[in-house]
C-alpha cells in the first residue's frame, strides 16, 4: 500500500484529497501546513507528496525541496490555485513530477498519483538493477531474488570451489552458459582461459581439428600447425554446450581426453598432455539416452560427478520483472531514456509460459524497444501477438471471504524455503536474511514441524 502525504492549509481541500485516496487504496498522512509536512518528512519516508504551493510560512516549494533532499525516490505533485506555465515550469524544475491545478479534478487526481507511484517503483527497480549490474561479478551475474535463482547462486559459488566435472540441465535458453562461465570465474582456474564449443553446431571432422588441433599437411588447406582448443584451455575450463550432440565416435574420443588427459593432434602422433576442468551442458536426458544406446553411458558418469540443474524461467516468474527491466537497459541506445512497462503488460508478461526461457524474454525486449518510442511507456499495443493472446480474457480477481495474517503468511513462506531446501537450516535463513537462531525461534513460535527431528 503506497503512502501519501497531503500538505494542505485548508481543511476541506485537505480533507476532500485524502478521503479519495484512501477510498482509492492508500494509506494516507495529513499536514495542515508547509512546517508540519517538512517535520514528518524528517522522521518518515513516503512514496508521494501532494502539497499545496501558497501556504502561510514554509510553502510547498519548501516541501517540494526538503521531500527531494531527504528522500529522492519520493515524487511530489503541487496543487495550486494560482496555476499558470511559470508556477508550473519552476515546480517540475525543481523536481517536482507535475501539477494539478484548483479546484482539482479528483479523476485527473487518480490518474496523476498512480503514474507518479508508477514512476517511483520504476526507479527503484532500475536503481537495484544498477546495483546488481555494477557488481555482476561471481554468482550475482546470476539475475533475480525467486528461491530458485538464490538457491542456483548458492549451488554454483559451492561448486566452483570443487575442481571437478559437472553436467549442468536446463531447457533451451535457461542460461547454462552463463552458469559455466560464472562457475570458472569463481574458481581456482579463473586466472586461466574459459573455453566453450558447442556440440551441434559442427561436423565431426571440424569437430576433431576444432577440439585436437591439427599439424601442417594432416590435410588439404593445413598450412600451418594449429592448437586445440583443449590444448589452448590448458589450466582453465572447457565448456561443452549441448553435449548430447555429440556423435558415438567423437564421444569415445571424448572420453579417453576426460580417462588419460591427454590430446592427440589431426596428422600428429604425438600426445600431449593437458590439465583441464570440463563442464557440459544439455536439454537432454543423458541418462535415459546412454539407456537407450544413443550416448555413451562410461561417459555420461565421467561427466555427471556434479550436476547442477537450471530451473526454467516458467519457474521463477518473480526475477521476471528484474530481467525484463535489464534487457530493456540493456538494449537501448546510448544515453536514451529506458522505457518502462505499463501494468498490463507487467501482468502479461507473468501470464506467458516462456518456452524460449530467458533467450525469448532477452528477444522480447528486443522487439519490444522497437515498437516504443524513446522514453515512452510500453503498452499493450506493443506487445508482440503471442504475448496477446495469453491474455485475450482479462484476468477477473475474486472477492476473497478470508485475508491470512501477516504471521500466517510468514509461516507459510517459512515453510515454502524450509520444503525447497529440504529442510537446511542454514540454507533457509540465508535465503530468508535472519541467522539461524532467530529461524528455530520463528520454527518454535509457529508449532512449526522441526524437517531434522
């Protein structure tokens, strides 16, 4: 509930705005001049200042100042009787996110505070996007606050430290690449190269001078000796996207690299040695394919010593809002205002399944930016015909007989990590940001199921 804060010295004036918004949703402060509005301001932050402009001793140009200083996220819309282009043009200079002009029209009232708050949690989301941004470096390259995302971050810091293979699961466009490589970057081998090839994307024959490397006249066009790229990643990290591509030939060449750690050359006869981490990838079940004779199952188990699975984007809709916001970021122009969703298509976007998982998303906002205008808001109209369609009937929310608690909700979120991590402890009250004692207590207090006893 957002909460706004009325600064007027008329009581009715006062009294009329803040009725309607209260009636409209929001929680509501009151001021009845231009000192007590700057003195709440001091104490508290709120989310919008609608203020008088004239008032007896400090005005709302004053108010408009203080909210600014104190709490920049806060936006601020000056009411004023005396409306003209220069009251307004000096208010907006001075930050304030427009104006309303008396007697004030309560619908263009409604309309002017909903995208004023709009505005601020945009700010916000794009501030802590920032924040993220600018440290995107080890497991928070990882985007997104669901439990499964905090949850993949954690399974990846643990397993970078381990120098061993591991076979990373996920649906087409999850970011298993991503992963590899963040896996490298907090390893002991960072300092060294991170190789990756995809699989599928090759024949055997380049396969093996891609992977081997090969020497001068082992065949036509080889004018030169060339190296690997397992002989080039030599200390560092191999990453094998879409291993399951691989045919049974090049699988068992595969495995003598993973058995002996050693590469032999197209042409040479010489082995030579090589230190190498391998990390693999794949939207197949491996398992199931080396049961069925279509991979090789010695070498399935050579490269599932660790597995990290990769939930799909269907699965964590809450980083949906995060990532839309960073690709929009990402993808704008140089110095141009990055434009924001409307509600409806926030609220499309959580309805879509994804099947192209956070590649489609990253190519959604690709199209999505060509369709707006710079700095404008992306509404429905934008939205690409697949997206449209999931919503063709509006969502109708049913009037609910029963709200839970705030402690009944906290138990039942508990519960929902304590189940996610199967019942770790330490886990959970990372994820929940409290240290484990203040967890047994919140287990204790809420008769809660002790998952270790």
């Amino acid at each position: 509930m957002a909460r706004i804060l009325v600064v007027d010295d008329e009581a009715i004036a006062r009294d009329n705005v803040a009725y309607i918004l209260e009636k409209g949703g929001y929680e509501v402060l009151t001021a009845d001049d231009g000192g007590g509005a700057i003195a709440l301001l001091e104490e508290q932050e709120v989310d919008l200042v609608l203020t008088d402009l004239r008032m007896k001793g400090r005005d709302g140009m004053a108010v408009l100042g203080v909210a600014r200083k104190l709490w920049p996220d806060t936006e601020v819309i000056v009411i004023t009787g005396y409306a003209s282009v220069d009251t307004a043009v000096e208010a907006m200079r001075k930050g304030a996110y427009h104006y309303l002009a008396k007697p004030v029209k309560m619908d263009e009232m409604l309309a002017l505070v909903q995208k004023a708050l709009e505005k601020r949690t945009m700010r916000r989301e794009i501030s802590e996007l920032r924040k993220q941004v600018s440290s995107q470096s080890g497991a928070n390259r990882i985007l997104g606050r669901s439990v499964k995302t905090q949850l993949l971050r954690e399974t990846i810091t643990q397993v970078a430290q381990l120098d061993c293979n591991v076979l990373i699961l996920g649906e087409t466009g999850t970011g298993k690449e991503l992963v590899a490589r963040t896996i490298h970057e907090l390893s002991p081998r960072a300092s060294n190269r991170f190789v990756a090839f995809n699989c599928g994307a090759f024949t055997e024959e380049l396969i093996a001078s891609e992977l081997f490397g090969y020497e001068k006249g082992a065949f036509t066009g080889a004018s030169q000796t060339k190296k690997g790229l397992l002989e080039l990643a030599n200390g560092g990290t191999v990453f094998f996207d879409e291993v399951g591509e691989l045919s049974l030939q090049m699988q068992v060449k595969l495995l003598r690299v993973l058995q002996e750690r050693v590469v032999m050359r197209v042409g040479g006869s010489e082995e030579i040695s090589i230190d190498v981490r391998i990390l693999a990838a794949t939207n197949k079940n491996l398992k199931k394919e080396a049961e069925e004779g279509a991979f090789r199952l010695d070498l399935f188990y050579r490269l599932d010593v660790l597995t990290i699975p990769v939930p799909p984007l269907s699965e964590r809709k809450e980083d949906i809002p995060l990532l839309i916001n960073h690709f929009l970021a990402k993808h704008s122009p140089p110095g141009a205002v990055v434009p924001r969703l409307s509600r409806e298509v926030g609220e499309r976007l959580q309805e879509y399944t994804f099947p192209g998982n956070i590649r489609e998303l990253e190519n959604i906002a690709q199209r999505l930016l060509l369709q707006a205008d710079n700095g404008a808001v992306i509404e429905s109209a934008h939205c690409l015909e697949d997206i449209q369609q999931v919503t063709a009937v509006p969502t109708v929310h049913a009037a609910r007989d029963f709200w839970p608690t705030l402690a009944e909700q906290e138990k039942r979120y508990i519960l929902e990590v304590l189940d996610e991590v199967e019942g770790n402890k330490s886990k959970a009250a990372k994820i929940l940001d409290i240290d484990r004692v203040s967890l047994w207590r919140k287990i204790k207090r809420y008769g809660l199921e002790d998952p270790d006893a």
